[in-house]
C-alpha cells in the first residue's frame, strides 16, 4: 500500500543490535543506524572481549558497546537481555546484527505504537546476496518467504515476528517476563511476538523493509534453509505441514505426471507472476529482475528442504549444533 502517514513521537528510543563475528556489510549495517532521525541510542551487544567486530564499533561515536556476561542456552537472548538492562528508554527497537536500514527508519517501525492495542512492529526484509548460491536463498525470501508472511496477515495469522525488526514498549516485554523468559528457544523472535500477541495486544508489519545480507555456498545455504525450516516447524507444526499446499510448482509437477500440461502451465505462469508481484512489487529486489525465471527451480528446493525439516532435532547455528526438544527449546547437557 506504500508508506503511511507518520504517526505522533513515540517518545526517546533505544536501539539494541545483539552481535557476533564480522560479517560482510556490517560496517555499512552499523553505519546506517548511526544517522537514524529522532531522538535514540544506540547499543551493541556482545559475548566476546576478543569479538572482531568490535573494531568496527569503535569507528563510530554513536554506538554504545554492551559488554555481556549472561549466559543462556540462545546465546543471542543473553546478550539481549544485558542490553534491555543498559537500555534507558520505554521503546525499545531489536534488531540483527547484519540489518542495514534508512535515515526514517526509526520515525515508521515505531509509529504505529501510538496505538495502545499494537504490541509489536516487524519488518519485511530485502536480501542482499554476494555468491550465486546466497542470491538463489535470497530469491526464496523475496518470492516465497515475503508473500507468505503477507498472506498469513491476510488471514489472520498475525502473532509471529521477524529479526529483521522488533518494535515493542519496554512496559509490555516485561509483562512477558522480559527475553529471560524466551532464553531457551531458538526462534526467540517469534516467542517474544506470540507472547505479546498473548498478552491481547497487536502485531503489525511496518510499511518498512530492511535490508540484510546472505553469503556462503550451497552448503550454507542448505544448513541455513533446514535450520530456518526445523526452527518453523518445531514453533508451529500445524503451519509447517501445510506449507506444500501453496506450492506451486510442486502442483505444477504434479499436473504434469497426470498429462495435465495445461494446468502446469497455468499455474506456472500464475506462480512467476506473483514472484515478480511480490519480489520487485513489494520489496523491489533487483535479484527477482534478473533470476525471475528461477522461482520455480527454488520452489523444487524448497520442497526438499521441507523434506528434511520434517525430521530431525537438530540445527546448525554458527558453527554450533543445537539439539532441540518439541517445543523448540534449546537443549544443553
């Protein structure tokens, strides 16, 4: 629908990036939310006195370094959860670490928390991949990930949340019991915008979409997509199960096997028409201009991928492997 018109100051703001490593684009990720408009400040979080991405901190005065010592079974919550204690303001806005946003940015997610029945503010985000096979991931989230998630607020499914961008008030978090209370889920972000959801209040997508960045090989790209995969399914196993439903090219094969070459060929015109609807329409990726034509051969991947996160408990998260139980927490020995 384009941009809505701004809402009243919300008041003062803080800004709480948990981080870990360097990554590509985090300097320009850092950089973009230090010239943010409206009254804010600015607080990186991390585990490690030896963490390389310090350096990159100090380049710039805005930034706020947390140094966290909380250790949780989500190693990202424990650093959160240092921050919300620094943090000095009654909004707080989270978001990842390799996240890169516009000047307004702030002003948008946080307006509509005038409204006293909106809980939470999330954000679509915009990949930006630096190898074939990331750009690939990367149109699975532009012509897959974002068009279900704006179909699931079409009808109602409304209480999930993204790390791309979380906007709540400080009062509300710890009427959930602060992020203590969602330390030991690997899909924190969800958990913390399905209890404020409980809590009778709203969670609404922005006009906004960030950006952030993807990178590694098909062998990052295929642990990426299962953990993000296992991590849906163990946080809403009903929704999980029915993903296939909506996939078009997996009918498209289907009809295909039956001699139906007519309804493949409808529904695979259907299916890169919405890519591009979605993919350029709504998130303006330049990567759907150019790799359009492949939303049917990543559709196919996809499929696989859901294959393999409906079994197993396990993931891989930088390096580490997570064991997690039915709900979705994260197991230690």
């Amino acid at each position: 629908r384009g941009r809505v018109p701004a809402a009243k100051s919300v008041g003062p703001v803080s800004v709480l990036k948990p981080m870990r490593g360097l990554d590509p684009g985090f300097r320009e990720a850092i950089r973009s939310h230090t010239v943010l408009q409206g009254e804010y400040e600015f607080l990186c979080g991390v585990s490690q006195p030896n963490d390389p991405g310090l350096a990159v901190l100090r380049e710039f005065y805005r930034v706020r370094v947390v140094e966290s010592d909380t250790h949780t079974p989500n190693g990202k919550v424990g650093v959160l959860m240092d921050l919300a204690a620094a943090a000095k303001h009654p909004i707080l806005v989270v978001n990842d670490a390799d996240i890169r946003v516009e000047p307004d940015y702030l002003t948008r997610v946080t307006a509509p928390l005038a409204d006293r029945r909106v809980g939470l503010v999330t954000c679509l985000y915009r990949p930006l991949g630096d190898t074939f096979a990331a750009r690939f991931e990367g149109l699975g989230v532009a012509t897959d990930f974002a068009p279900s998630a704006l179909v699931a607020r079409l009808v109602g499914v409304d209480e999930f949340a993204m790390g791309s961008t979380l906007a709540f008030r400080r009062e509300d978090l710890e009427r959930i019991g602060g992020f203590a209370a969602v330390a030991d889920y690997l899909a924190d972000d969800y958990q913390v915008g399905h209890r404020i959801h409980a809590l009778g209040l709203k969670c609404v997508l922005s006009d906004v979409v960030v950006e952030t960045h993807l990178g590694g090989g098909w062998r990052q790209v295929w642990a990426h997509q299962v953990r993000w995969a296992r991590t849906i399914r163990v946080s809403r196993f009903g929704g999980y199960l029915g993903l296939p439903i909506t996939n078009a090219t997996l009918w498209a094969v289907v009809c295909t096997l039956f001699g139906r070459w007519d309804l493949a060929a409808g529904l695979l015109g259907l299916r890169l028409m919405m890519a591009l609807a979605a993919g350029w329409g709504v998130l303006h990726s330049r990567d759907v201009l150019f790799l359009w034509w492949l939303a049917p051969a990543r559709d196919l991947f996809g499929f696989a991928v859901w294959m393999a996160g409906l079994f197993g408990n396990s993931v891989v998260w930088r390096g580490q492997r997570l064991a997690l139980d039915r709900e979705g927490r994260i197991q230690v020995d």
